[in-house]
C-alpha cells in the first residue's frame, strides 16, 4: 500500500476519539516517498510535531527528510530534562536546533556526489497546552483551526509567494503558475538559514494541521476545514479524507499529514466546530 500511518495517539473522551494522528502517502505518480514526520513527547510534557518534505536527485530528498526528523528528535528528547517550557525558551531552542540540523544536512551531503544539493523543506511545532512555537522554512506549511476560524500559520519561502507578495501575480495566478514548486529557501541546501518562528497562543478545542505540499496543492483551505470540523469523524478518519481527496485530484506529489488536538493527548477537551 502507498499509504503509512507513522504514528497516532488516539484516546476516547465522551463520544469522541481525540489526540495526533500522523499519516503520509507517496501520492498516485511519484514511485517514492520524499516525505517525513513525526509527532514527539518529552519529559516535560510538551510535544515536538515535524513535517519534512525532502528534495533532490537519486535518493537525496529521502535521505534528507529523514535526516532533519532524525536529528530533532534526537535533540528533543535530551531537552528540557529541568526547566518548563515558554515561549521565549521554545522559540530559542528551534532556532539554534535547526540551525545545527541545517549544517549537519549540509555537511552530510558534501561527502557524496549522489547527494549534492540534497534538501528538504520543515515545519516543526513545540505545542504545549498554553501555546504553540512553529517554525519553518520552505513550503509545508502549518495551520490552525480554532474560535477565529482556519488560518494558515506559516508563510511559504517560494517564488510564486514572492510575486504574490509583490503583487506581480494573484494568489488565483500562483494555483496555475509554471514555477509555482520553486522554493526559495530549504534546510541543507546552503551553509547557513534563515528559519521563520512565531509564537501562537492556544485554546482548549483548537486542531493543528501541519503538512506537505502534497496536501495543500490539491485541497482548498475551506476542504480542509470542512474535513477538520465534520462531526462523526476521528482525526484518523479526517486525515484519511484529506489523502484520499488529494488524490483524487491528482495526487501528483506525495502527501503527509499530521493533525493535533488541543488540550494535548490525555487531557479533557471541548470541540469548537
């Protein structure tokens, strides 16, 4: 099968299945599967959500993707063995920590020509029940669905964003433009990065949405929300809808999915749809 669930922590509360669900598909025409994540706990409390989307010739992208998922959860879980987690903490501790993933990816692709220019794109989120600090470079992307609506958290490091930006183009142009899937910025491709991080304050009933742009190419924001705030569904069922609907429109790229309910998995929560 194409698809793979990496991991889920689904828990009954009420009538209600609840938690994270992690899912990833290769999509209905690559052959393999560039795509990482991974949903981390740690002795704090708090969770570490990541989703990679790697890139480059032969086998590079793959091994990237899973490099940078690697590499955090090895530093995730050595951290924060004594101190709680703020804002000012989390953001501090994504930015020095991918910064060191970038030059590890970098180094690692200069010792073999089959991996030269090897990257990968990253969104990763340090989520407590108070607040969440995401951070990302390239084009996955992170949302959030909560009392204000769905909104997209991240801010894409392509050309087409670019133009839009500049309003050379409209967002309507970007859909259809022909170098809509040039990145600008990736994790591993240069020495150094630039990373974006914010801090967003969280809500018990809140959902957060990272993903690929697999997903987001095929599925309008409204789809996603509709799937997210569908009554009867577990966020298994919900991620699986948004797969299958990416597919049925094209499925072109591979899809990866991670979905997180707040209060996080164990704790009692209301539903805001």
């Amino acid at each position: 099968m194409r698809l793979r669930e990496l991991k889920s922590n689904l828990k009954k509360r009420g009538d209600r299945i609840v938690g994270y669900v992690v899912k990833t598909d290769t999509g209905k025409v690559r052959l393999n599967n560039e795509d990482n994540g991974d949903m981390l706990t740690n002795i704090s409390g708090a969770y570490l959500a990541i989703v990679a989307d790697g890139m480059g010739g032969h086998n590079a992208g793959d091994v990237a993707s899973e490099m940078a998922v690697d590499i955090l959860r090895e530093y995730w879980m050595n951290s924060f063995k004594d101190n709680e987690i703020d804002a000012a903490i989390a953001e501090k501790w994504l930015r020095e920590t991918i910064m060191d993933v970038n030059t590890r990816l970098y180094e690692h692709a200069q010792t073999d020509s089959n991996l030269d220019g090897m990257g990968t794109t990253l969104v990763a989120a340090i989520c407590t029940n108070e607040f969440i600090t995401i951070a990302n470079i390239g084009d996955s992307r992170g949302y959030l669905l909560n009392e204000n609506g769905f909104q997209q958290l991240t801010e894409d490091h392509t050309l087409v964003n670019e133009l839009v930006k500049t309003g050379q183009i409209s967002k309507e142009d970007a859909q259809h433009h022909p170098r809509k899937n040039l990145i600008l910025k990736a994790l591993g491709t240069e020495l150094t990065v630039e990373v974006d991080i914010k801090t967003i304050m969280i809500d018990n009933g809140d959902c957060l949405l990272l993903c690929s742009d697999g997903l987001y190419d095929k599925v309008t924001d409204l789809e996603m929300k509709d799937m997210l705030c569908k009554d009867g569904l577990t966020m298994e069922e919900k991620a699986q809808a948004m797969i299958d609907l990416a597919n049925e429109n094209g499925g072109e790229d591979n899809i990866t999915i991670l979905l997180l309910d707040f209060p996080l998995p164990d704790e009692s929560r209301c539903h805001k749809c």
